[in-house]
C-alpha cells in the first residue's frame, strides 16, 4: 500500500517510540558535548529535549546512552530539522543521516 493509502497516523515509514532516555550531543567539528532527553526515536528520526537552541539543518554526532552502563545503544549522525521553544527547554526534530557503529 503506497503512504497515501494509509490513515494520516501511520504515512511514517517509521513507527516512532516514546521513550526518555538521556543522551550526549556532540556538535560536529564544534567539540562541545551537549546532554539533554531523547523523548521519541524511530528508524528515520529522534525528539530531543535540550536546554539549547540548536540551528536548523546544522548536523551533530549522537550517543544515546544505556541506563546500564553499557556502550552506547546508539550512536548517529544526525541533522536538525526543527527547533521549537518549550518553555526553557527546545524540543528539537533531527533526521538520522548515518548509524555509526
């Protein structure tokens, strides 16, 4: 079935989880680390929560870190693709460009 086939809830090609998990943020060629909540991941994206404003289309390094002390669970290379004010914090939309091992 094509994406405009389907009910408006699912023309994702992904199906977003709702989690909150902490995570790292590195800016690429920056070498600032910045820490903040993943609230939604997918195959093809994340929701952060961060304390600053990023700039659209800027790309950064993310390491999604497991609450067990384990390696990384993920680690991306992703872009910004939205950025919107919620209180003193952004909810920030980033496209993953790359996995990287």
């Amino acid at each position: 079935m094509s994406l405009s086939g389907k009910p408006f809830d699912e023309k994702r090609d992904f199906i977003r989880m709702k989690i909150e998990t902490p995570l790292e943020a590195t800016l690429t060629g920056d070498g600032g680390t910045y820490k903040g909540i993943c609230r939604e991941l997918s195959g093809g994206g994340m929701q952060l929560e961060l304390d600053d404003e990023l700039a659209q289309d800027s790309e950064w390094e993310i390491n999604i870190a497991s609450n067990h002390g384990h390696s990384p669970q993920l680690r991306a290379v992703v872009k910004v693709v939205r950025v919107l004010p919620q209180g003193e914090r952004f909810a920030t939309g980033m496209q993953i460009i790359e996995v990287i091992d």
